[in-house]
C-alpha cells in the first residue's frame, strides 16, 4: 500500500463530490429557476439534484 494514492485519495474525492455539487445546484436550481418556481423551491430543487448526483456517483464507483 503506497502513502499516496491517486485513485483513492481523500483530498480528491472531496474536491469532486464539491465540484458534483455545485454542478447538481447549478442544473437543478437553474431549471426550477426557467420554470418560474418560488426562491424557497429553486434551492430545494438544486439541492435535491445535487445529492442525487453524488451520491449516485458515489455508488457507481463502489460497485466497481
């Protein structure tokens, strides 16, 4: 086992569920948005689209 490992590395895997992250708020907040939803459901929405895609990221990658 090396010190470093680049396919496992704890740095890594929180900058990219955070980069996931603000993807997800992006495309959920921004449609709820262009759909004429209120303030309180545009988060809601971004935040319910954000979580899906990391945590569905994240089980992809376990299975392997």
């Amino acid at each position: 086992m090396r010190a470093y490992d680049p396919n496992n590395c704890a740095f890594c895997r929180l900058m990219r569920s955070l980069a996931f992250t603000g993807v997800g708020m992006g495309i959920g907040s921004g449609t709820a948005y262009l759909l004429g939803a209120d303030q309180q459901d545009v988060m809601a929405s971004g935040i319910v689209v954000s979580a899906i895609i990391v945590f569905g990221l994240l089980d992809k990658k376990k299975k392997k």
